[in-house]
C-alpha cells in the first residue's frame, strides 16, 4: 500500500536500493562484487606513438601504481597485468576490473580481447564465468591504454580544444568475485524503477512496476542471496504480462557510430574501431542472438590492416549475418559539400569493398550523423543498388520539427506504421553495446505497456517498412538541417583543399583517359588514384570538412590534401607528356609556342598566362576545343580590348564590350552594366562588393552553428589601408588593387580582375585573418526581384526562398551551395562565382557570400592566419541556363592548363563534346574492372527533358549505359552511330556511359 500511498517515497525507496552512492553498506548494490584482490604485479611504459602488440610487449616495463596518473594527452601506456586468483574462488565468477579516465583494450594471447573505457560502462573483463580447479589460475594480459577519454581530452568542456597536458588516472586495477545473482535482481529493479518513472502518473502499469519493485525491496535481503529468486519472481511476473497485437514493435540493432576523426585523430580511431568491434565480437559468442550494424568501409579496412587476427572474426560473423556491413559508403560523410562525383566515389569506393571482403553490397544508407543531406542523394543511391536510407540527425533541428521515425512517443507516422529503429551501443566516440543492455532487452521483448522489442537487422527493418510504404508520407527535396550551418564555413582550408583536390583528381582522369587513348605505352594510374580518391573521400567524413574537429584533424587532413596535389600534379604532368608527346617542348629547341588543354566538355576562349621570350609571363587570349587542346602561337586580338580608366574622384570603370563596372576608392562597386542591354545590376545608393562583419557567438556549438541573431550585429567594413589603384592598365587584362583592415586585427587585400571577352568580373582576395568570434561576408545588393535564388547543389541546382514568410523559410538564414548561386527575374539576373567557398544567403535582393569564421572550439586556431580565394558577380540576360552561368562556373574552377611546346603547327583535337549546353560531361575516367573501357558521366544541368548527341574522337567499338557502380544495364545498349550516341535526359537526370575502346 505505501508504493500507492506515497508514490515520490516509495520511488525514491527503489533508487536508494539501487545506488551506488547511498547506503551502499546495506542496498543491493553494495552486493555486486564479492572478494576482491590486488594484482600479483603491475608495470608499464609509456610512448608518444600508437604502436603495435609485437612492439610493446618487447619494451622495458617499469612498476605502475593504482592511483597513479599517466599521460600526457594523445600518449600511449602499455600495462603489463599479472594475474593470480586466488583457488578459494572455485566456481566463483571472477572479473578483472579496470578502471581508468582513458580507453583500454585488454590482450590476451597476442589478440585483442576486450574494450574497457569508464564513459561506455565497460570496466571489467570477464576471466572466467565460475573457476574451475583444471582453469589456470595464474596468466598475464595487457591493457593498452590511450592517454585520452571517450570524447578526447576537452578542456573544461567535451568540445573545447583539448588539454595538451591532461592525466588520466588509473583508479581501479584488480580481480573480484562478480556476483552474477545480484546483477540479475538489480537489472530488474532497475527496468520496473523506469516503467514507473517514464510511464507517467497517468498509467496503470506505472504504479503496477512501482509497487513491485517496492515489493522487491520488501522481500529481498542483501545478505542472505536465497531470498533473491523470490524477489526476481515478483519482476518475472510483471515482465511475463504480454502486450496485445496492435502494440508498436522496435527493431533493435546494436551499433556503435565512430566519427572517422573529431575530438581525436584519425590514427586514434583506429584503435576506437578495434576497442569497440572487439567487444561486440566478445558480446556475440555469448549473446547469439546479438546483431551489430556497422558502418563506413574505411573503418573496416583500417581494422584489416592493423587488426588481422580480429578482421577474420569479422569475416566469420559477417557470413553468418550478424555483424552486418551497412551505409555503402567509404565513410560517412558530409551530406551537404562534397560534390557530385565525390558522393559518387564514396559509394564506388564503398560497396566495391565490400563486395570484394565480403560478397555483397549494401542495400541500405547509413548516415545518422551528418549535417544534413543533399537532394541529389536519392539518385544517388538508387545509382548505387540502395533503395533505402536511415539518419536520425533531422531530429537535431533548431526550429522545425522534422517528421520522422525515432522512438514510440516521437514517432511522427503514427497509425501509419508499427514499426521503428533502435540502435542501441554507445556511439560517437565508439565503445558499442554492452551485456546489460542486451540483458534488459531479453526482459522487454513483450510486456504489456511497452513496445514490442526485437532484435532485429536492417533488412528486416526495412522489408517490413516496405510493405507498410503505400501508408508513409513522402519527403520531395533536400532535407535541410536547421542546425550547423557554421560548417559551411568553418576551417576554410580544408573546404578550400577539398575543391582543388576534386578538380585535381576530375583533371588527372580526364588527361589520363585521353592519354591512354593516344598512347598506347601509357598506363592508366588506377592504383595510385583509387588511394589519392581514397585520402580525399575520408577527408570528407562529417566532422572533417565541415570544420568541426580539433587541430590535430585539421593538419591530417591538410597534410593529406597537400599530398593530392603533389601526387596529382605528378600523374597529371605524366598525362600530358602522353597525350602530347610530340608537341612539347625539348630543352633545346628554338621554336616556341603554347600548348593550352581544357578537360571541360565545351568550347572556351580565354585569357592565359605563358612564359614569354625572356621567362616573363605574357597573356594571351586563346580558344580551346572542348575536351581536348589547341596550339597557340600567335593569340588573336579581343573584338574590344579592356578599358581601365581612372576618373578624377578616385574611382575607376572598367569595361570589356560585354560588362563595364565602376568602383569607388574602397574597391565597392557602384555600377556593374551589361552593355549589350544597357541593364543596372547595382541599385542606386547600394555598393557591391561590400564587406561586411558579424559577432558570431552561438549558444554551444563554435564551430558548427551560427544563429540568426549574428544579422542584428552587422558592420561595414570601411576601414581603408590603401586605396584603389590600377594595376594592369587594359588590353587582354585590366585590374585593379586596393586594401581594407577588417576588424581589429586583420587585414584584406583584393585584386579586381577585368578579362577580354569575359562575362564576369573576378576578385581575387587575400586576407591576413586574426579575428575571435567573427564572421566575415561579402554582399552584392542586386536590381533584381525575385521571391526565390538558385543554387547549384551535386549534380544540379534547387531553389530556396528569398523572404522569411514561415519558419521554414527563417530557418534557412544560412545556406549551402557549390560553384554558384543566382538571384534572377524574367530577361535578367545576377550571379556569383566562387572557387572555395560553400556558405551563403539569399535575403531579398541581397547576395552574401560567407568567407571566414573564427570559432574557438573544438579547434582554437580555426582559421587564423593567412587566405586566398577568388570569387566573381555576373550578370545575364535571360536565365541563367541561357547564360551560361554553370559552364562559367566550372571555368573559374578549373582552370586552362598551359604547357610550353615546340611544335609549330598542330591542328587542335577535342576528344569529347556534347550538343547541348544542358548536359554536363562531368567524368571522364577508366572503367574500375575494364582497363579496355572508359567510363563518361554526364548530368542534365537546366532542369529539362532533352536528348543529346554525346560525339568522341576516340575509337570506340562498343557503348552502354551503366550503374554508378559501373554495372552494365539492362537493356543500355547504345548504338554507336556517325553523330555519336545519343542520350535522353529528364531533370537533373545523371547518366553513366561504358565506352568500350576498338583495339
């Protein structure tokens, strides 16, 4: 009666029975551990390097203390344990109990048995279920143990920077006799306690839990275990209550999310991944019915290479379905950022592992984490044999409540569907399932007043979901996470690493198909660009572009995009010599002319830089064949030279016969004219070009967020340092040079950059960034209305409001794109360029371009220091398709190549073109398991149906639609026919081509 008289008494009656840290000399929890005794002998060593078994148990051991600390942070202790149990503990349950602030892996044998970390509840070791006199009572084992936590080593806080001079103390080192009994009776107290807790006052079978647990209590006395089965019967009673058949049943799965790399390095990852699969692997032989879903094929290559003996385990329970690969991705990565063939890779990379270590591919995408997810994904995946997708992060949005599946009580298809995920394991920073999870799993699977629980896989998750789908609400577009939209600017190295590496790898491929093609010696690097994508795809990981990890990640990964570039600038310069051997130029040769490659699939004229007569570099306005190259020997002469003139205020025009601009001293542009048309682009009294800065300080999250309260703190930037002045006077090139302090500290330098015949102006930026907590934009108010501004995504483009209507509309303050963004009204819009850059907005009639953060968290050096980018407005007649702002785009990004040659003729040669400015040639690159083959993907750019010729030089004998896992289709036979192939398109549609070369 009392359980019903006084509810919070009896509730709290139940916790102090539990606690472990009241009445612990009298609660059952006090009874958990037996005897205890000390280790026979303890010694260690420590290292600043992450270092194998072999090597460690060779090193000198010194003796080690419990209660001692070790490190400093990201160091390495190796702890030699010698063991002796004592023989009274025959057919006692014997642990070996670690506890530490780091992460610990015991070994035993030479193998990895067993993760041990605090913050994943896994301190003990399980050396025998109950002793036996034939079992020896004496061995040894190590504990390797990283001088870090969970979550790294935050000072202060999980994602501050962490502390380079961290200890992490050794607390608990010893044997104890585990009492198995008094863990059953515990684990069910502890379920009844939160069926009271959490089922509300409200419901009946609340106060049925609580009162049984006070009944628990009432028979359960801690010092004689023969009244334990009595009171395990009273919660036997309970749990043994079925549900009814309409009750809503949860697919439970364990998982253990592992960031790649974020409050840790990569390297240390690795041993997370070996921690924690480790003990799932220990979890399931004895727990069978235990499924593990597992993620990101790098992770598993990582444990192939380091972890041989644990990959075969692996291996093993992979076969047998359950450890379950899932995602089909090489890792799980930003959703938003990477471009097209970037996400394309990642599935490539992806399931070809693990069909080749495990026989199949995945049929699900796993990213639960990410920030959110681009609406060319779908595409995506179906391109890649998925069919089905799994993310909880949406459930993190600030504003919006986004409808989704996550627990009974949230979720949102309720009548709809019976069925839900639940993945249960420690995540993030690793760690996995534990036993007392599956423990109270066995205990819910069907009791009346709680979800059904199974354990379950993904496919059947998924297949049971299917036939349920006539009844599921359908989401259309990209699915925006109202949160962390500092990512897109954060660490602007690496998002500015990433796009040179995308167009180093685009380039290379392009160059070293062609070179096959005209060279029969040349080999097709496969090798070498399968682990340069594979650098730059795990770069990609959710935490590592978008910014949000500590420093220690940020020099991997520019020390990896410094080793692409390198790497690629040697392959690509191999390419050219192949494709071009008989045009370049030997050392002694008088004759001198250019040789000029575009690897974009259309025509381009332009202005380049070559070396002159004297070493000087002379420019040069040339036209190059799409796909192909052109020798240049003597330029031809723009229809209309570029004007520079300096007007007697200060400011100066510029114009080119296309665009004239006119800038004031401060380098703001007070006129931008198309020509042809005599059209304003800047409204009158508003200046272009206008930098602007923000205090960017959010609620937490410093790297990831920035609030909507940024907008109230805008300032001008205004402070001069040198004025306008020309630097180039016309002819092919005009420009102009002018520098701001930003700030209180920093520093912007920017050349303006005119070309003949170019139909945008370029800004060439440098800036000398010491800022804490700011924002740095630019802003272009345009002359133009429109309720909604384009922006180019992977593989396409979508449209995002320009007002704050809804919620929904508010909540996208800040935006992501790719290579542009366009505000357009009928007959005319304004576009801006950019090279680097992905964070933007569109308010009104105002286009922001985001150039630089400063968070202090989890990195405190996040970008300071010194920066350079290019980014460029154009305006149009027409829309933006006309215009031709997507091919302008990609001339900005990737750039003519210019090669000194000595040939003095040669006609120019285009290997690929396509007869519609809509389709985008976007790869072109040897088929993966065909050295015989190319494979060209090409994209519907415009958002139309159309059919186009795709026209080649090479010899081609045989074409085929495929895959994006470079499967022939069914039915994909091509014919090859004198105008080329010829392929359809809807919208946004992505098609891969297999080209297969005649002999």
């Amino acid at each position: 009666m009392a359980a019903i008289k006084n509810r919070r008494t009896a509730l709290e009656r139940v916790e102090k029975f539990l606690s472990d840290t009241y009445f612990t000399d009298c609660n059952l929890r006090g009874r958990l551990f037996g005897d205890r005794c000390p280790l026979a002998s303890l010694s260690y060593f420590h290292t600043p390097r992450r270092i194998p078994y072999e090597e460690a148990v060779v090193q000198e051991f010194g003796p080690a203390q419990v209660g001692e600390a070790f490190g400093p942070t990201w160091e390495t202790c190796w702890f030699k344990v010698e063991l002796s149990i004592p023989p009274a503990w025959a057919g006692r349950e014997v642990h070996f109990v670690w506890e530490s602030d780091g992460e610990g892996m015991v070994w035993r044998d030479t193998q990895p048995v067993q993760g041990l970390t605090k913050e994943g509840e896994k301190t003990s070791y399980i050396l025998t279920r109950s002793l036996k006199e034939s079992e020896p009572h004496s061995l040894t084992l190590y504990v390797e143990l990283a001088c870090n936590g969970l979550f790294g080593a935050g000072k202060g806080s999980m994602i501050a920077p962490p502390d380079p001079d961290r200890r992490v103390t050794l607390s608990k080192a010893e044997l104890v006799v585990f009492n198995r009994d008094v863990y059953e009776l515990l684990v069910d107290l502890e379920i009844l306690l939160d069926m009271a807790q959490l089922l509300g006052e409200e419901n009946q079978r609340s106060f049925q839990a609580l009162y049984t647990a006070n009944q628990v209590v009432n028979v359960c006395d801690v010092t004689d275990p023969s009244t334990f089965p009595a009171a395990r019967d009273l919660a036997a009673a309970i749990f043994s209550q079925r549900n009814g058949e309409s009750q809503h049943t949860i697919h439970a799965m364990g998982h253990c999310h592992i960031d790649s790399a974020w409050l840790w390095p990569y390297e240390e990852t690795i041993r997370k991944c070996a921690r924690s699969w480790v003990t799932v692997v220990h979890l399931m032989e004895h727990n069978p019915e235990l499924t593990f879903a597992c993620s990101q094929a790098q992770q598993f290559e990582w444990v192939r290479s380091c972890y041989p003996g644990l990959y075969a385990r692996i291996q093993d329970l992979v076969a047998k379905g359950r450890f379950i690969p899932v995602g089909g991705t090489w890792v799980e990565m930003d959703g938003n950022l990477p471009s097209g063939e970037s996400m394309v890779r990642q599935f490539l990379q992806g399931q070809r592992f693990f069909q080749e270590q495990f026989g199949r591919i995945c049929s699900e995408f796993w990213l639960p984490d990410t920030f959110g997810y681009s609406a060319q994904l779908p595409q995506l995946m179906r391109g890649c044999g998925i069919q089905r997708f799994l993310t909880q992060k949406l459930s993190w949005n600030l504003v919006n409540s986004f409808p989704m599946l996550k627990t009974v009580k949230n979720n949102k298809d309720k009548g709809r569907v019976n069925h839900s995920a639940f993945l249960f394991g420690f995540g993030d920073g690793g760690g996995g399932p534990t036993q007392k999870m599956l423990d109270r799993m066995k205990r819910m699977s069907n009791t009346d007043g709680l979800p059904r629980v199974q354990i379950s896989t993904p496919d059947q998750l998924f297949s049971v979901l299917e036939k349920e789908s006539s009844q599921l609400c359908t989401w259309v577009g990209e699915l925006f996470l109202e949160l962390h939209n500092g990512t897109y600017t954060t660490q602007a190295q690496i998002k500015k690493g990433n796009r040179e590496c995308e167009r180093i790898l685009h380039d290379v491929e392009v160059l070293s198909s062609l070179a096959v093609a005209q060279d029969t010696a040349f080999q097709y690097p496969a090798s070498q660009l399968q682990q340069l994508w594979r650098l730059l795809l795990l770069n990609q990981f959710h935490d590592v572009l978008p910014g949000s990890c500590i420093q220690l990640v940020v020099e991997d990964a520019l020390q990896y995009y410094t080793e692409i570039r390198r790497a690629g600038a040697q392959l690509q310069e191999e390419a050219v010599q192949a494709l071009c051997r008989d045009l370049l130029q030997p050392e002694a040769c008088s004759t001198r002319s250019t040789l000029v490659l575009n690897t974009l699939s259309w025509e381009r004229t332009e202005v380049i830089s070559r070396p002159g007569p004297d070493g000087a570099e002379t420019l040069a306005l040339v036209t190059v064949p799409s796909m192909g190259y052109a020798l240049v020997q003597e330029p031809f002469v723009p229809p209309q030279p570029v004007a520079v003139r300096k007007q007697e205020d200060g400011s100066i025009t510029m114009e080119n016969g296309v665009i004239a601009v006119c800038l004031d001293t401060t380098g703001r542009l007070t006129s931008l004219q198309l020509l042809d048309s005599g059209r304003e682009s800047v409204p009158d009294g508003c200046y272009a070009n206008q930098f602007a800065l923000f205090d960017d300080v959010p609620l937490y999250w410093d790297a990831w967020d920035v609030m909507d309260y940024h907008l109230e703190t805008r300032k001008p930037v205004t402070a001069l340092l040198k004025p306008l002045e020309v630097s180039l006077a016309g002819g092919l090139r005009g420009s102009v040079r002018f520098s701001l302090q930003v700030g209180r500290s920093s520093t912007l330098t920017q050349e303006i950059i005119l070309d003949a015949m170019c139909p945008y102006l370029r800004f060439l930026t440098q800036v000398e960034w010491k800022e804490a907590h700011k924002f740095l934009k630019v802003e272009f108010p345009v002359q133009v209305r429109s309720t909604n501004a384009t922006y180019e995504i992977q593989f396409g483009h979508l449209q995002r409001p320009t007002h704050w209507n809804t919620s929904w509309d508010w909540a996208r303050f800040e935006v992501w794109a790719h290579k542009w963004l366009d505000l357009s009204e009928h007959g005319f819009g304004v576009a801006l360029l950019n090279d680097c850059k992905y964070g933007a907005s569109a308010h009104r009639n105002i286009l922001s371009l985001s150039l630089l953060r400063a968070p202090k968290s989890p990195d405190s050096t996040a970008d300071i220091g010194h920066h350079q980018f290019t980014y460029a407005v154009m305006p149009h007649q027409g829309s933006f398709q006309e215009a031709g702002v997507i091919q302008q785009a990609y001339n900005l990004n990737f750039p003519l190549h210019v090669v000194p040659a000595s040939s003095p003729q040669c006609p120019a040669w285009s290997a690929f073109s396509v007869s519609s400015p809509a389709i985008v040639l976007d790869t072109v690159k040897q088929a993966e398991d065909r050295p015989e083959a190319v494979v060209v993907r090409l994209y519907e750019a415009h958002g139309s149906t159309v059919t186009a010729w795709l026209q080649t030089s090479l010899p081609v004998k045989e074409a085929m639609l495929c895959d994006l896992l470079e499967r022939p289709l069914a039915q994909g036979h091509l014919p090859v026919e004198q105008r080329g192939l010829k392929l359809s398109f809807t919208p946004f549609r992505v098609l891969s081509v297999l080209l297969v070369r005649s002999c």
